[in-house]
C-alpha cells in the first residue's frame, strides 16, 4: 500500500494531506527527511508513547479485521490502540509509506516454563533503512518491550533504556530474543503477509487459554516508566518505582482512560465471559 492508495485529506489551508501525515500527527512526529536509523528509533519511540497497547476490542465484541486500511483507521481516525497484529500492522504501513522497506516476522512468545506458544502468537518487524545500518527489529506490540529498535545482524548484548537485549540462534534458522537472560519469544526470519497472522489473531480472541481473552489491559510508556490500566487497577511505574491504585467507581475508570490513553469511551470495558469456560 503506497500514500494514494487510501483516501486523501486536506488541511485548512487545502494542500494535500495524506494518511501518513494524519498518522504522523497521531503520534506527534515529523515527517522524516530520510528513512534512516535515526527516524527509525524516534517513531518507535514517538509511537509507543503515544498509541496504548490495548485489547479492550476482544471484550466489546469488536471485529478485528487484518487489513491496512482498517488498522490504519482504528490507530489514526478512530485514535485507538490494540495488540500486536494491529500495531504492527500500521506501524508497517506507516513505515512503507515513509520510506522504509518493511518485512512482516512471525513469532511464538516463550510462557511459562519456557513453553513455546503458538505459531503467529506474535508480528514483529524487520526495517531496512537506507544509511547502510541494520536491518532493525522494529516492535511497537509487545507492551513493555524495547525501546528502541534492535539490530537483528548483532548477536551481542544491546543496551536499551529498559534492559538489555540479544539475539541467539535457534533451531532451523530462527532467533530467540532474550531480554536481561530470559527468553522473549523466538523470531521466524521467513517474510509474511499481513493475512497470514488472521488465525493467531483469530486464537487469541476467542481462546480460553489466551491471555487477551482472560483479562483486560491498556498500556502506554511515557517519559518516565509506564502506565497501565488492568480492569480497575491503575499502575504507574516512574523510574522503577511502581505504584498501584485502586479506582472505585465507574467514572474513575472511565476518566483513566481517556486521561491517561486519549481513550473517550462509551461503556465500560469488563471481561466478557467465555462460554463453557
């Protein structure tokens, strides 16, 4: 999908606006005048303080369908977060339209006991960038995760504000990411399409076993640490100090929301009940 192939926007003063300029404005970045490493890291970066990992659709009964055009409309004009298959998902499209040569990754997240989860449980990005660095992991859906993107050539340690990172060999080609040790989720290398993630997205929205469909979350970093929103408990993390809060009413929640997630919503987000459960 290039710039034109969604409907053009104007601005007041009737010069051409694109859907990338409305994502941009979104996340509150510029226009990068190269698609190189350093743009690379201040859209991820702008991107995950801006747009809330969230899965409060799978509790709504929202339908979320894998197409550019409506993850684009959710993330920009909807100003909505979600879970890895959306955020990456846009997060792709805005860095095809900027420049940036973009590859789909699959993965399977490491849970407990070291068990690998399912095939496409996760969508990461492989970012090429044209200053000769790279290629990057690019990743604005795996709630707290790495800052800045990390150089997927590199077996070393890499330092990021939230730990440290590194690449190991797996079997059959693929990559296990580790994070201060312990194992992230291990990276397929092999290009995908946006179509073939429809059923891990399908499994985690209607599965028993799937986190998503046990609880609710929304979660954003900020300058300092992180916020996060699970049902009715707020959690602020500044500096490493974290702080729980305990909201009472339905207008505390509500009013958490929007305050600190840009989300004004209309109901109240519960976990819906999973039938024979």
């Amino acid at each position: 999908m290039n710039e034109e192939s969604l409907e053009l926007r104007e601005t007041a003063d009737t010069s051409p606006r694109t859907w990338a300029d409305a994502y941009l404005e979104r996340i509150g970045a510029a226009r990068p005048a190269r698609s190189d490493a350093t743009a690379l890291r201040e859209l991820q970066l702008r991107h995950l303080m801006t747009v809330p990992f969230e899965n409060l659709a799978i509790h709504h009964g929202e339908d979320i369908v894998l197409e550019d055009e409506r993850l684009i409309e959710k993330v920009v004009t909807d100003r909505r977060g979600g879970f890895c298959y959306e955020l990456n998902g846009a997060f792709a499209a805005l860095l095809s339209a900027l420049g940036f040569r973009v590859t789909l990754l699959q993965a399977r997240i490491f849970g407990d006991g070291g068990r690998l989860g399912i095939p496409y449980d996760h969508m990461a990005l492989r970012v090429e960038t044209d200053d000769d660095t790279g290629p990057w992991l690019a990743d604005v859906g795996f709630g707290d995760h790495a800052v800045q993107p990390l150089a997927l050539d590199d077996r070393t340690e890499q330092e990021d504000p939230i730990g440290v990172f590194r690449f190991r060999p797996a079997p059959h080609g693929d990559l296990d990411l580790l994070r201060g040790g312990s194992r992230q989720f291990r990276l397929d290398l092999r290009p995908r399409a946006l179509a073939d993630f429809r059923a891990g997205c399908w499994y985690h929205r209607t599965s028993p076993d799937s986190y998503f469909r046990r609880s609710l979350v929304c979660s954003r970093r900020t300058g300092t640490g992180r916020v996060t929103l699970s049902g009715r408990t707020l959690i602020t993390t500044v500096r490493g100090e974290r702080r729980e809060t305990e909201l009472d009413t339905d207008a505390e929640v509500l009013a958490a929301y929007e305050d600190h997630f840009g989300l004004r919503l209309t109901y109240l987000p519960e976990v819906r009940r999973i039938p024979n459960a």
